[in-house]
C-alpha cells in the first residue's frame, strides 16, 4: 500500500482579528490552506509596544491576547507564519528580529517586515505609491507633503522613498519640512493641523496608510478646505473604510487576502521542496474622489460614459476598481458582465433596428449581475450608476424610433435592481436579527451550570456551534496564572478539558486530561480524516490567563464573533474555576463538621436526612399535623449487592443517589425522607400532598424507567417499597407505623423475582 501524504501543519501568527487588515490575510490563508488541503492554526494576537494606548483607549488588558504568540513559538507546529511587521508595527527592528528568534528553529516566513535572517513575504510598497505620487502630479498637484508614520520600520522607509525619489524624477521640489513621521493615536491630528497651518501652500497628502489619511482627511475640513478638490488627499492598504469615507478615499491597494494567500502557498512550497523565491506581492494604485481636481471620479454616469464605446468599458473597469469588497476576479467577472451589456446595447439599439426579442436577451445578460451570490447590494447601487451612463450614452446615438424599446429596457432594469436590492435588505435584517437572537442565547447559556461543576467545562461550550464554531477543544489552566505585559508567558501544567463535534458535548477522560504545550495541538481527539482550521482563543479576565481554546470556524463570518467568544468563555471558565473553589471549600467545611460533630443529620452521599435526622424532622411532621392522614414508607434497593460485586462500588453509589432522587420525586418536595443506612431510605408525608400509594409507586416506576432510559447502565435499578397509612398522634405511635412499613416491605421483597 502507497504512503498516505502526509497533510502538513502550519500556524499564522496575526494582530488582532477585527482589525481589517488581519481580517483579511486571515481570510486569504484559510482560503489557501484549503486549497492545498493543509492544516491552518491561527494565532489573533494584538499589537505590541502600545501598553500606553491600550491604557489611553480603555483597553488595558488587550496586551493578555499575547501570549499566544509564545503558544505558537511551542506549538510543534511544521511552519509558522508571523506577521510581525503588522503585530510589532510600532517596535524597530531589532526588537522584531527578537520577536521573530522566541520560534526557535521552526521554519518560519516574516510577513510584512523584510529580513536577511529569514524568509519574507512583503507589499510591493514602492510601486504602488509612485503611482499615486504620479497621479497627483498630474492632476496639477504642485506641494505635496508626506505622512510618513514611522521611518524606523522599513515598510514606511520603502513608501517614503517612492515618494521622495518619484517628485524628483518629475522635477518636483523635495522638501523635509513637509514630511512628518505620526503615530497612530490621538496626538497624530495635531501634527496634521500643525503642518497644515505651516505650510498652507500644500494642495496633496500622501499617507503611508488610510487610518492617518482618515485623520488627515478630518483636519482639511477643519480648515474649511475641501477634500480632492483644494487638498488631494490618498491612503495605503485600501481598507474596506476607504471607499465608505466622504468623499471616498484614493488609495494603493494592498490586498491582504492575496497577501494570506501567498504566505501559506510559500510554506507549503517550502514542506514539499518546491523552490519559492518571490518575496513581493504588487501593490496598485485605486483613484477616488478625494484625489480629484474633478471632486467626481469616476462617480457619476456623464463622466464614466464620456467619449467612444471603448472609452467606457476603461471607465467602467477603472470604476470597479474603487470597489475594494471585490477581489480582482470578482471585479472582472462583474466588469465582463457589464462589457456584454455595453455591447449588446450597441450592437442592437444603435447599430440595426432592434427586435422584439432584444429586451428579453439583454435581461438574460443583466440576471448573471442580478442573481450574482457574490454581488452585494452596494454593488447592486453602483450598478445604477453603469446603467443610467450606457442608457444615456445609447439614447444619444441611437434612432429616434428605437428609443421607445430602449426606455422600456431601462425601465425593466430599474425594476430589477430595486427588487433586488429589496431581497438583500430584507435578508441581512433577518441575518442581523438572527445573529443578535444567536449571540444573546451563547452569552445566557455561557454562564448556566449544573448541578455537577465537574461537567461545567463541555456545558459552557455547547453553544458554540450556533455562533459558527463547528468543532472546539478547551484547555485550562491547572490554577489561573497573572501575567503582566513584557513578561513572557510558559505555562507547562494544562489540563485538556472538553471538547465538542458540532452539537456532541464532551468531557475528557481524567487520565487523559494532562498535555504538554505541544500536546495542545496535536493529540487524538483532532480530526484525522480531513482537513481543519483551527483558531487559537486566549482564555483571561484582567490579569489572570485561565487557559485557551482551539475553535473551528464553519465560515470565515466567525472571524467576526471571535472576541465575543473570547470574552463569553473566558468570563465562564473564571467562573467555573470561582465556583469550583467554592465547592473545595464547602467540601472540606463539610468534612470537618462531619468529623466534629457525629450527631449530624444529614447523608452525606445522598443530600438525605440520615437516620437521626430523619426521625427529628418526622416527628416534627406528626407533631405539626396531629389528626391529619399520613403516610408512611420503608424501602431498600433491589440487589445493591450484586451491583458492587458485578460492576464496582462506584455504581453502586450511583444506584444509592438514584434511588434517594428516586425518593423525593415519588414522594413529593414536602416529604420528610432519609437514608437509614446502606440502601435503606424511609418517608413521611402528609396524604393530601402525595395521593394514593398507587400513584406513588407509578411515579417511582416512571422515575426509574426515565432513567434508564436516559443512563443506560447495564443493569437495571430497582426499590421495594413498603406503604402503610395511618392518621398522626404522636411520636411513639409513628414509629410503630415505620416499624409496620418495615414488615410490608419484606413481604413485598419476598414475592419479587431478583434479577439485574
């Protein structure tokens, strides 16, 4: 038999998974590890070297998400991927080649930060702002200045040049005074305003990333200048909030799902010896308003539909191109889409007479936009734009007699966006209504613990799988842990909790339940027979680390709920942990009580009175309700014996405790009920709240039938019961009764057939 492939493992280390950038290179590594059927571990850290912003914006414990990079550098793992130039963006260099060396020898590829120590995998950063720089140029742009973060990380040293090096190639200026390193904080607007007010000559900024461009975006309109037309203003990264912005902002685009991609496809190569020596992912600059002199890029349908037919089709992909939700296949599908459209409206309404059929086709050719999965509603609104230009644009050179279809075809595509963007609308209120119903139902049942702590690790999790999770591993610290930020975090004593399959709940055998740091991601209960991704969940609560789960995404969407689970788990296991103590100590109170005082009155196995403490309460029953119809019951198990003997005492505890539930359910909460000894149990209680002792014995038999059905023990559980009714006079007299009850009970044990 041929050697199965061996499915390689790889981790990516990541910032925090809410920030968009690692959103998506999260999103692009899982898309490539499925592609070639590898095993994906992320690791959603936060950002390190901002203990003084974490503080500044109420988030000071942010920094607990770091320990995982410390798991992953003892994970085992065949390869990791580090996006250290994104998770240490604000550290120099040295401090992230110290980042990078806690991995020991693992295989590693540093994403973001370039080094001759180790493999890379960075942005083309040089291209793509020459291209910008250029685009202001000749938009007439004259002063441009430069925002430049921070020139110690190599990524802005590489965009700062492109910009300088590309004003000089066209006979620009350069100028010192103008380029301004920042920091992403609260400070970094009061460094614009100040350059502004200095230099009020500047007309462009370009900004090493769209969050400063944002901020200087904000501080042109503060000066009531106009962004796009008085001051050019573009961004790096191109994130989903550049095209939301007002107006929206131009920027070169670093697609971080390619740049995921990439990374994994190279550590793949690297595993199975296939020579890899790129090191650049290309960068493109995407014009939007606010580097227009225009003020309307490409945002209106005169402008997109201005000169020939091919004219447009360049308009309408350059138009596309502002979309940054697409990815460049999307784009082009879409763009092809429209290209047919543009060039049926020409061949059949402007250059021959159009048939009766003509509207039909182009609605069939509009149905692959419309019914498109992978076309959202704004794209759906900017599809508006596109159609009103085209039917503009073919109403101005067609026949006068052939406008008549061609309105009737504009308004059939009205009608079929506006219905469109009425599904969509509808659909995500009812996906929103879902998610917030879903998360309020994890969150409530997070926190609802049973009777038996012990099982409360697999019941915290049994939610999981309606907020997106498929399959999870919880692993808990042996006691909560402080960790301070810059410490290192090498916890060695981890206890393997519980796990779940979709629905399936699990504990893990206490035997099995010590793992080594390794151990936390490879062991038996991983699936063997396909491919996972697994995404690492720091488990804290202020200061104290309790432990970590390995959660299962079912689709990238989970990516969004991660740090509600984060927080939701981490509050239950601190509970849990609270809860247990609790019991430790009410347990060894208990003890201590027990062994103090032996007049105690209650059963320590059952929860029962014991013998003692069943006669006080009994005779304070009969005492109480002198003249009222009792009943009275002695009982003992069915072959508690042959249960010790067959299947062990543990069982045989079982049987007892069963049985004493068994007690209380046929007898009612207002009964007095005790454990006598061994398997013997008696009950008081008043007739008016139980009923007849037929109705008492069906419920026993329900009872005990209910749980057999729901334990499926190999044997079966079984009381005798001896029932006398008496009315109530005094202590003396109620004894004689128990002492009746007892000789019932052996003449009914006597007639029944023994068996197990």
């Amino acid at each position: 038999m041929a050697n199965k492939k061996k499915r390689f493992r790889i981790g990516l280390l990541t910032a925090t998974i809410t920030d968009p950038f690692s959103n998506m290179l999260a999103r692009g590594a899982m898309k490539a590890a499925e592609r070639l059927d590898c095993d994906l571990f992320i690791f959603p850290g936060k950002y390190i070297g901002l203990d003084d912003l974490y503080e500044q914006f109420d988030a000071k414990y942010e920094y607990q998400y770091n320990v995982l990079i410390d798991h992953a550098a003892r994970s085992g793992l065949d390869y990791m991927i580090a996006a250290v130039g994104t998770i240490a963006y604000a550290m120099g260099n040295e401090d992230k080649l110290r980042l990078l060396e806690r991995f020991g020898d693992m295989p590693l590829l540093s994403v973001a930060f370039q080094t001759e120590k180790y493999d890379y995998l960075i942005y083309d950063n040089k291209s793509g702002v020459a291209d910008a720089v250029e685009y202001l140029i000749s938009e007439g742009r004259k002063r441009i200045a430069f925002m430049a973060g921070d020139l110690k990380n190599i990524e802005c040293m590489q965009r700062f040049e492109a910009y300088r090096d590309t004003l000089i190639k066209h006979g620009l200026r350069f100028d010192k005074s103008i380029v301004k390193e920042c920091e992403i904080a609260g400070k970094m607007i009061d460094v614009v305003r100040t350059l502004l007010k200095t230099h009020p000559d500047i007309d462009g900024v370009a900004c090493v990333n769209d969050m400063i461009a944002e901020t200087v975006c904000t501080a042109v309109k503060e000066m009531g200048k106009r962004v796009g037309t008085d001051v050019a203003v573009v961004g790096f990264d191109d994130l989903p909030l550049a095209a939301e912005l007002d107006p929206p902002l131009a920027s070169v685009r670093a697609d971080a799902a390619l740049l995921g991609e990439r990374a994994v496809e190279k550590a793949y190569n690297f595993l199975a010896g296939i020579p890899d020596d790129e090191h650049y992912v290309p960068t493109s600059f995407v014009p939007r308003q606010s580097c227009s002199t225009l003020g309307e890029l490409f945002d209106s349908p005169e402008v997109i539909f201005t000169g020939s037919y091919e004219d447009a089709l360049d308009n309408i992909r350059t138009y596309l191109k502002g979309h940054s939700e697409y990815t460049t296949a999307q784009r082009e599908r879409i763009f092809f889409i429209f290209k047919r459209l543009l060039t049926f409206i020409k061949d059949e309404f402007i250059e021959r007479m159009p048939d009766r059929f003509s509207i039909a086709r182009a609605l069939e050719i509009a149905d692959e936009l419309f019914g498109s999965d992978c076309v959202s509603a704004d794209m759906l609104i900017r599809s508006y734009t596109v159609i009103d230009g085209a039917f503009k644009w073919a109403n101005e050179r067609c026949d006068k007699r052939w406008r008549e279809p061609l309105r009737r075809l504009y308004e059939s595509f009205y009608r079929r966006i506006s219905s469109e963007l009425a599904k969509q609308y509808r659909a995500l209120q009812d996906n929103n209504l879902e998610r917030s119903h879903v998360n309020n139902v994890f969150i409530r049942d997070t926190l609802m613990f049973h009777r038996n702590i012990r099982d409360a690790y697999k019941n915290c999790m049994k939610r999981l799988t309606d907020v997106g999770a498929d399959t999870g591993y919880l692993y808990i610290l042996e006691k909560s842990v402080p960790y301070h930020s810059g410490e290192r975090f090498l916890p060695d004593d981890w206890q393997f909790k519980a796990y779940f399959y979709g629905k399936d709940l699990f504990s893990v055998p206490e035997n099995e339940q010590r793992v080594t740091p390794t151990e936390l991601f490879s062991h038996k209960y991983l699936p063997t027979d396909r491919r996972y991704t697994l995404i690492a969940a720091d488990l804290f609560s202020n200061e104290y680390q309790y432990g970590m789960a390995l959660l299962e995404p079912r689709s990238e969407q989970f990516l969004e709920e991660l740090e509600l689970v984060v927080y939701q788990i981490s509050s239950a296991v601190r509970t849990i942990e609270l809860l247990m103590q609790q019991e430790d100590m009410l347990t060894e109170l208990h003890s201590r009580s027990l062994a103090l005082d032996n007049l105690s009155k209650t059963d320590e196995l059952t929860g029962l009175n014991n013998r003692r403490g069943f006669y006080v309460a009994a005779e304070k029953l009969a005492e109480e309700h002198k003249g009222s119809e009792l009943i009275v019951c002695y009982a003992d198990m069915d072959n508690l014996k042959l249960v010790n003997d067959r299947f062990g005492h543990n069982e045989g505890d079982y049987s007892i405790k069963l049985l004493a539930e068994c007690m209380r359910y046929a007898f009612g909460e207002s009964a007095v009920i005790g454990r006598m000894g061994g398997d013997e149990y008696a009950a008081v209680v008043l007739r008016e709240k139980c009923g007849t002792p037929e109705e008492i014995r069906r419920r026993k038999e329900g009872f005990l039938a209910a749980a057999a059905e729901r334990d499926k023990k190999p044997f079966r559980v079984g009381i005798s019961l001896g029932i006398c009714e008496c009315v109530s006079t005094d202590s003396y007299d109620l004894r004689a009764v128990i002492d009746k009850a007892d000789g019932l009970l052996y003449m009914e044990k006597i007639k029944r057939k023994k068996e197990i």
